[in-house]
C-alpha cells in the first residue's frame, strides 16, 4: 500500500468517502525477506519520532550554557511549560523528581502526533490504539508499583476503595465502582482519550482532503467545483486546528500521567 | 481571648513560609478540582458497567428483559452520589 | 412514506448507534461548554468565592456528562 490509495479510494463514478482502510498499513517491503515485515508504516514513524525526541534534547541541554543559543531556547522554554504547567500543579513539590519522565513522555507523544499533519508521512501514530494503551499501560504499573510502595498493599486498596465519611452499608455498594473506575476504566479512558482524538482528527482531515481531490482533479466540472474548493479550504482550516488538538492531547495525557502517579505518592483526600 | 497578646506576638509566621504554604494550598486545591474533573467520566461509565452487568446477569438468569435498563440507571445514580459525596464537600 | 418523500433518509447506512451517539452528544457538548464558561467568568468576577464555583462547576459537569455517557450505553441496550 502506498500513500496514493486513499486518494484513489473512490475509483467508481461516485465519491467514496474514506473508510478505516486508510489506517490499514502493511508491510513496507511486502517482497523483502520475512524477518522485515515487521517493518509498517507506522513503527518507522515511532522509531523516527524517537530519534527526534532524542536529538531534540541532546541539540538542546546537552553542553548547555549560561546564555542559551540556538535549541538550547526552544529547550529551556519547553522545559520550563512542562513543569510549570503540569509537574508542578500536579506533583506539588515532588515535580522536579518526576520531570524527566514527564517531559520526554510529553515530547514523545506531541511528535507522534504531529507526524499527523506533516507532509509525506500523514499519519498520527496514536490513532493506532496499541500505541497509547502501551503509554497508558506504563503508567498504569508506575502507579499501581507507587501506591503500593507508599502507602502499602493493604493501604492502597482501603484509601482507593473506601472515601471516608459515608455510612458502612453504602460501601459494599459503592466500593465495586470505586474499583472499577480506579483500576480498570482508568488506564482505558486514559489512552482512549488520546486514541479517539487522534483518529478522528485523522479521519477528518483524510475526507476533506479526499473531498477536495476527487472534486477539483479527478472529476472536475462547474458544479462540483464550489464543494472541491469547500473541501479545499477545510483541509487548510482544520489542518491548523489538528496541530492545536494534536499538542492538547500530548498535554492532557501528561497532566494525566502525573495526575495518576500522584495518586500513588499520596492518598488522595 | 485569655491572652490576645500572645497569639500576635507568639508565632509570626516567616512571610516566606507563608508565601510557600499558601501557594501549596492553591496548587493542592487545583489538583484537586483537575483530578475530580477528569475522574467523573469514569466514575460514571463504572456505575453503569457495574450495576448495568448485573442487570444483564440477572436478566439471562431471569429470562427477564427490564433488569438492564434499571441497572444502568442505578448504577448511575449510585456513581454520581459517590462522585457528589467525594467531590461536592466545602472544604 | 417517509422513505418515499425524503429518498436521503432512506439511505441512512453504517452503524446506527453511532449516528445516535453523534446526535446525543450534542446537547451535553453544549452544556459542558456552558458550564465551565460560565464558571470561569463568575470565578473571575468573584475570585473569593473560587471554592463555591468549583464545586457546582463540578456538580453540573457531572449532570450532563451522565447524559453523554447515556447516550453512550444506549445502543448496548437496544440492539
């Protein structure tokens, strides 16, 4: 499969717009040898976005001076919006030990999302679910590992389970919500907030441009012309409005991260 | 009132200290709000599942057909009395 | 009838609990929006009273987004 074949999806006389196919890549060298096929379209996307987080620090704080030039700015003030933002409101004054992981999860998932709109590539890597629920997963096991660390395994199940200030019989009643929604449903809306986003932001964008493609070159006449040019002007529009959700999203999974990893460090009250 | 004099005299907080504390009070009152915020979903979506599957259970064991319906209902009512309970306190 | 006046809705294809999952969020979008609008603007009219705001800010968003995730579970009732 090559990028074209979206554009090509309706190849009858009617608009077809496009469906789920579009998110199904396979492998990129299908004649290679076997042991590549692992190789698709979006883990090349994942390993280039890694690379690009890595240099992106490295150009940035590594041999970091006094006077910052050049990336070592973007840096400092990248640094400074991730824990003024989110390490800090959230972790308190645990934030500055955390900041680490929460800057390079930060950058990791806003360059995985921003791949979305760049050319050639065109594919936010997070509409796959498998990806943010690996993401949601890790911080899952970091909280889970945290809570029972710090407040112990008896602890951390009672103060999850059991809000203070409620009469005895509503707990059997309530406590298997309090499970539910703490232990299961929380990873999952974690990462599924991340996916949906995503993929319908991706979806949008392929329809419009699919719009402004089948209307304005493939099948071009005077009246389907004024939608081609809608199509058009809606990819440029929503094409910045994807750039602004994509960075939103890669922030409120942060925040989220640090959110949860809080909740293991302190019982919340 | 037995002493008013020691209570202004007595503990000056340091204005730093204070300055610390009370922007530890601001941060922990957001915190609060931000994860309360973003846990109703969940909470909510949890009461449904949990009392909406026992309603599904009950119902194939029943051969009845009403028990979902009700489940979800409760459970939703059951998940915003806690989400009410835990987050709609004067603090 | 319906479908002999208006050919389009006859044609309405796909998962129809999406469509209604599509239409039952409108209402709470708006709500929610309405919210924490408002709020925002009586916290900066009255940033005393900030605690208060929160609190029904958080009452009402949980109100209406039980109307979402409602018309969520719908489709799962009905098949």
């Amino acid at each position: 499969m090559s990028a074209p074949h979206l554009l090509a999806s309706g190849s009858g006389d009617e608009f077809e717009a496009p469906g789920l196919e579009i998110f199904h890549w396979g492998p990129l060298f299908p004649d290679g040898p076997s042991w590549l096929h692992w190789l698709t379209k979006p883990t090349l996307i994942v390993g280039l976005c890694a690379i690009l987080v890595v240099l992106f620090a490295w150009r940035a704080f590594a041999g970091a001076k006094l006077v910052p030039r050049g990336v070592q700015n973007v840096g400092e003030v990248a640094y400074l919006f991730v824990r003024d933002q989110v390490a800090r409101p959230m972790l308190g004054k645990d934030g500055d030990r955390w900041m680490p992981f929460l800057f390079s999860t930060f950058f990791f998932i806003l360059f995985m999302n921003w791949m979305g709109v760049v050319p050639v590539l065109y594919l936010p890597v997070n509409s796959h679910i498998a990806f943010p629920i690996v993401f949601a997963i890790c911080v899952y096991l970091m909280m889970l590992f945290l809570g029972i660390k710090n407040q112990g395994l008896v602890g951390y199940f009672k103060n999850m389970m059991f809000p203070p200030g409620l009469p005895k019989a509503l707990y059997v009643i309530l406590a298997p919500i309090e499970l539910l929604s703490n232990l299961i449903l929380r990873p999952f809306t974690h990462s599924v907030r991340l996916f949906a986003n995503m993929f319908a932001g991706h979806l949008l964008l392929a329809f419009f441009a699919s719009v402004a493609y089948w209307f304005l070159v493939e099948k071009l006449t005077v009246l389907g012309a004024g939608v081609g040019v809608v199509g058009f002007l809606m990819t440029i529009v929503m094409t910045g409005f994807e750039l602004f959700i994509q960075a939103l999203q890669a922030f409120i999974f942060t925040l989220l991260a640090a959110s949860y990893i809080q909740s293991g460090l302190h019982a919340d009250h | 009132m037995v002493r008013p004099a020691m209570s202004e005299e007595g503990h000056r907080p340091d204005p730093q200290e204070s300055e610390d504390s009370e922007q530890d009070r601001i941060d922990s009152e957001h915190r609060g709000f931000a994860n309360a915020a973003w846990s109703i979903p969940s909470y909510i979506l949890s009461g449904m599942a949990v009392y909406g599957g026992l309603g599904w259970l009950l119902d194939r064991w029943l051969g009845t057909s009403a028990l979902l319906p009700i489940g979800i209902l409760v459970g939703l009512a059951l998940a915003l009395y806690l989400v009410f309970h835990r987050y709609g306190r004067t603090s | 009838m319906l479908a002999e006046a208006l050919p389009v809705v006859a044609e309405v294809k796909g998962n129809l609990g999406s469509v209604a999952y599509g239409l039952a969020a409108i209402g709470p979008g708006i709500g929610v929006g309405i919210i924490f609008g408002q709020g925002v603007q009586a916290i900066a009219r009255q940033p005393e009273l900030t605690n208060v705001i929160r609190q029904n800010m958080l009452l009402g968003f949980a109100l209406t987004e039980a109307l979402a995730l409602i018309g969520f579970v719908v489709p799962f009732v009905h098949k």
